[in-house]
C-alpha cells in the first residue's frame, strides 16, 4: 500500500505519537509510508491535489523513536508527491492544535482530503463526517443516554442558573482539547465564576456540563475501529487515566497516570449506542472517553494513546489497523470503488 499521513507538522510530531507508532508499523510492514504537514498541499492547475512529503529511508525499525529521527533528520528524503495516488490518507491533524495560531489550518484535512476521495482515495476519517465533529456540538448529536446532562451558551447568567441547579459543573470551550481552559465549578466556586466564565469566553461558546462524580476516579480511553471496540489478539485497546492531586483534568500532560482498563458491559454498552452515527459518518478510528456509565467525550480528530494500551496490554495494536487498511484496499479493488467513502471507511 502507499500511505499518506497528514499532521499538524512534522517538526512537533513525537516518538510516542500514536500516528509515528502507526507509520513505523506500516514501514516495518514494506508499504510505502510518505508524511506530510497541512502547510505543504497543494490542488495543482491540473485538479490533482500533491504534497510536499518525506519518507524514511530505511525499511525497518526497531522503535518509533528511531524511525522519527530519520524523518524529522537529514536523513529523510523528500518528494512532492500525488497525493491522488496514494491508497490510502489518514487525516491525523487535530484542529484545536492550530486554533490560536494557524486558524487557517483547521480544516486543510478536511478540504483537501474531500478531493482526494474525489480521485479514489481512500481517506480516514471521512472528510464530511470529520467537519461535522469540527467542535464539541457534534457530541450532542449522540443518544441522550450517553452523554452529561449539557448547556452550551455565553451566557453567564444561563450559565450561573445551570450551577446552581447542578450543583457541580465543568465548563470548557466548545473548541479546544487537552484540558485547556477546563474548570470545575462548585457551590463554594460560585462568586468566581465570572472569572472562569470569562477565561473560556475568549476561545468562543461555553460548554457547561454536569459534573460526573465517577470522575474523581479517572477515565478509561477506549478505542474503536470500524464502529466497534478495538481488538488485537483477544486484549481491547484501551486504558485508563487516573488524576493526580486535585487537578479536575486526567490528561496525560495534565499530570493525570496511568494504569490498565477493565472493560466492562457497561463500556461495551455505551460503544455500541454511539456505533450507529459513527459508522454513519465514516469514522474509522475513534477513541471514546468513559466516566461511570457515561462518555465524557468522543475523539475523531487523531485519536491517541496506542502507546499507553500497548503498555499495559503487550499488544501493538497499530498491525491490527494496518490489517484492516489493508482489507479496506481490497475491497476498493474487488469492487472497483462502488462503495462511498464514509460507508468503505468502516467496512
């Protein structure tokens, strides 16, 4: 197979990245692996979208620190590639990264992955179901069933009416990931919630939410391919984050730690409520964020974390995505690409 990788840049990628674990497997595999960054597409004269990309140049490597060594080195060898050629282009830019500083940049994937599918690439995750999800309002397009009771607003008075309803809520900005402007606000929290209010108002519209007492105990990162919950010779890819001290945030780089998930019905239960849109919208790789008996969050924007799941489960889950890749190329040549993106994206 020939792969594109598209990311934020090249330059900040890092080792533990599940996208640098995913283009190790896949050379160590013998397909041929290109990266790119959104600043380096182009739609040419000639209605062929290429990129300015680089590939490693050696085909095999024993670790993924290695292996982005010689892509972020001199080593690499670079090629303004057809894009349009290539079998299969993973979208693994996440949006909210260029929010503040290259606001252009958020929907490059999107826009330039939609005429990639155009020419008969496969592109993962589907470009449409991708702009749908281009904030947190995608995730109240889920069953009530799934989610926080939410309100998203500027409003503070709205918002201050909903704590004091509540009780305890967490506010956070519609755009935005990593913890970035997340606060809990309790009863005591009230006379500075201006304060707070103020701090998310600056990144656009407020999502107030319910506080899920389950996550004083941590969230568990569970991921899904092709609709359903990963899983690589028998163990699911997934893990759990735990928080450290009072910090409302679990996030790994937030100070949150780690340990291993257990996967119960309840998990497997919440999957398969949310399977229906995601298979719907094309979403090929996703990573769903439990607390309790309910999602905190649905990740499609580059999901990560293999890395953290390998760990506790020994499994390198990125053979398991390149097997189901390479299903998906098959099936573009038995069936001569009568299937749609979106649906060929999660057969």
């Amino acid at each position: 197979m020939r792969i594109g990788l598209l990311v934020n840049d090249i330059a900040t990628e890092k080792a533990g990245y599940t996208t640098i674990r995913l283009a190790t497997t896949a050379t160590n595999k013998g397909h041929e692996v290109w990266m790119m960054g959104v600043d380096s597409l182009a739609l040419d004269p000639d209605q062929k979208v290429r990129a300015n990309a680089v590939t490693a140049p050696r085909s095999n490597y024993k670790a993924p620190k290695a292996y982005l060594a010689d892509i972020q080195g001199a080593k690499s060898r670079s090629e303004r590639i057809t894009v349009d050629d290539l079998d299969i282009l993973m979208l693994r830019n996440d949006p909210a990264d260029d929010q503040q500083r290259r606001p252009w940049a958020q929907t490059v994937g999107i826009n330039f992955g939609r005429m990639a599918v155009r020419a008969g690439v496969i592109v993962l995750n589907d470009p449409n179901g991708l702009a749908k999800a281009m904030n947190k309002m995608y995730f109240q397009h889920f069953p009530e069933e799934v989610r926080p009771r939410t309100l998203i607003t500027r409003d503070r008075q709205e918002i201050r009416a909903f704590a004091r309803e509540e009780g305890t809520i967490v506010i956070k900005p519609v755009q935005g990931s990593g913890g970035t402007n997340v606060f809990m606000v309790r009863p005591e929290d009230m006379p500075n919630l201006n304060q707070m209010v103020d701090a998310v108002l600056r990144d656009g519209y407020i999502v107030a939410q319910e506080y899920l007492k389950a996550a004083e105990q941590g969230d568990t990162r569970l991921f899904m391919m092709n609709g359903s919950p990963m899983r690589h010779k028998g163990r699911y890819a997934a893990f759990r984050r735990i928080r450290t001290g009072g910090d409302l945030r679990s996030n790994i780089h937030a100070g949150g730690t780690l340990e291993k998930a257990e996967i119960d019905s309840k998990a497997l239960e919440l999957a398969e409520m949310v399977r229906p849109k995601l298979v719907g919208d094309g979403m090929f790789l996703v990573g769903l964020d439990i607390v309790g008996d309910k999602l905190m969050e649905i990740n499609v924007f580059s999901p990560g974390g293999f890395g953290s799941a390998q760990k506790f489960e020994n499994v390198n889950f990125s053979v398991a995505v390149l097997k189901a890749l390479e299903k998906k190329v098959d099936y573009m040549r038995y069936y001569r690409r009568n299937f749609d993106n979106n649906e060929l994206a999660t057969l």
